[in-house]
C-alpha cells in the first residue's frame, strides 16, 4: 500500500470513530430509543400500567402524566413535579415545543427522557431511556475495509429550476423533496447516477445498492459531500453511512429515492448495524 493510500486509510478510520463516538456520546442517542407512540386528539395517559394508551415500562408508578393534543398543539398535564419534570423543572401550561420548532421541550422521569415530534402535521411521542440494553450492550459500528476505488469523481448537472419529486419516510408519510442536482459516474463498468439534495453548504446523497441484500441496511445509506467545483464532484463511499433507522425500530428516516437506487455492489462505507434486517 503506497503511503497516500495508507494516509487516506487511516483518516477515513478515524472519521469513522469520530462518527461513532457522536453517535454513542450523546445520552439521548438512537439506540437509547424505546419507544415510538402516536398522539390522538384529546388525551393521551402515559405511564408504567397495564392498559395505558402509552404503557412505558421503564416508568414508576408515581412517573405518570398526560399529553393532551388540542387544536394542533400537545400539552403536558397531571404530572407530579418531583417525579415528572419539564426541561429539568416544574412544566408551564404553555403548548410544547416540537423538533420542528427547534429543540423540543423534553419531559424526563428517571432515567427516562420523552419529547414531542411532528411528523407531517402528525404528532408522536417519543421515548429513550438512558439506562436502555441496546447503550449498554453496545459492541461499535461496523465498515467495509476502506478502500480508494469508492472515492469516485462524477460529473454534477445542477438542476434549474430544483428538481421536485414525491418522497416518503418509514412511518408512509409523503412529501416533497426538492433535488439540486445530479451526479453521474461509473462503478464497476456501469454507468451510474445519484440525485442529490441539498445538506446546508453541502450535498448529501440518499442511496441504496446491491449490498442491502447481505451486508448494508436494506432502507439505504447516505453520504454527504462537498459543493462541485467546475462541475464535478467528489463522492466517497467509504465515508457512507446507515440512516438512524438501522439502528432502531423508532426512528422516522426519510426513503431514498428509488432513481438513487445503484445497481452495482458498493463495498464501502457503514455495514448493517443489525443482523436480521
């Protein structure tokens, strides 16, 4: 291996621990996830009881409390203050904050943590529990060995005006999705291409390919890169990652879409996390 080719191994190694460690460092992280739940109009009782519209587990019998979801707004009520808090204090009667607005307020009990998301004007709870099995028994991320042939140079078409097509996440909501681009490039003798969507001063790039059969998540990858420069640009496999839901039944992940699909085997970047997708 020639020393540029050992350079550039070892700083994609490192960005995959540096991506690890983001992932795993932050208490409320995907794998400490439990619970997902839907919020219908009027009141929704959570707790650890038998019956409970939003039975969590994990709760003690004094951690209950209600969500009331009231002309398109959720509140939090019948909570006791020394076992329920909002934010790390006593909650306000004022609506909750949702992650569409911003940092969502988040209510805690213990060791767990919940907070109000919005998915299409839809409303859902959504639960992790800092001491949950899937953050202590986690054993690190998993990655093709790297290898420079996936560190592609493609030709990038802007599109003008923005490409706009119907796009859907894994809990069947729709929206539109506008695309900035397209990317094209050859891998393995095939020509290839990706549409791109644009990542604040970046382009990221949803995809599935040929390896979600064995070895990747089968609801796809991303990766991002950086703006082209005289037309092309730089997409490197190697640092592909799983979108959160490979980590967890609870998240909501956008679907690629289906033109992102390639067909060819790209044995690069982040494997399957579980092994019974």
């Amino acid at each position: 291996m020639s020393t540029d080719a050992l350079e550039y191994r070892k700083q994609v190694e490192t960005e995959h621990l540096e991506h690890q460690q983001r992932l795993i460092g932050n208490p409320l992280s995907w794998f400490a996830l439990i619970g997902r739940f839907p919020l219908k109009d009027g009141e929704n009782h959570f707790g650890n009881q038998e019956g409970l519209f939003i039975q969590i587990p994990q709760l003690s019998n004094s951690q209950s409390g209600t969500l009331l979801v009231e002309s398109g707004k959720v509140f939090l009520k019948n909570i006791d203050p020394v076992h329920v808090t909002l934010n790390g204090i006593s909650p306000a009667s004022t609506p909750l904050c949702t992650d569409v607005q911003g940092s969502p307020d988040l209510i805690e009990a213990g060791s767990v943590a919940m907070c109000v998301i919005n998915r299409d004007g839809k409303f859902f709870l959504r639960v992790w529990d800092r001491d949950s099995a899937e953050v202590k028994n986690f054993s690190g991320l998993k990655f093709f060995t790297v290898d420079q042939a996936f560190r592609i140079q493609a030709q990038y078409t802007p599109y003008n005006p923005p490409l706009l097509r119907k796009r859907y996440n894994v809990i069947g909501n729709e929206f539109d999705q506008p695309y900035s681009g397209i990317a094209k490039f050859t891998v393995a003798g095939k020509e290839c291409s990706l549409i791109a969507e644009e990542d604040e001063d970046e382009l990221l790039f949803s995809f599935t390919d040929e390896t979600r059969r064995d070895a990747t998540y089968p609801g796809g990858r991303y990766l991002v890169a950086q703006k082209p420069v005289d037309g092309q640009v730089i997409l490197d496999f190697n640092l592909a990652y799983n979108w959160p839901c490979a980590y967890t039944a609870y998240a909501t992940c956008p679907l690629p879409d289906p033109q992102n699909h390639l067909p060819v085997r790209i044995e690069a970047g982040e494997k399957r996390y579980h092994t019974d997708h």
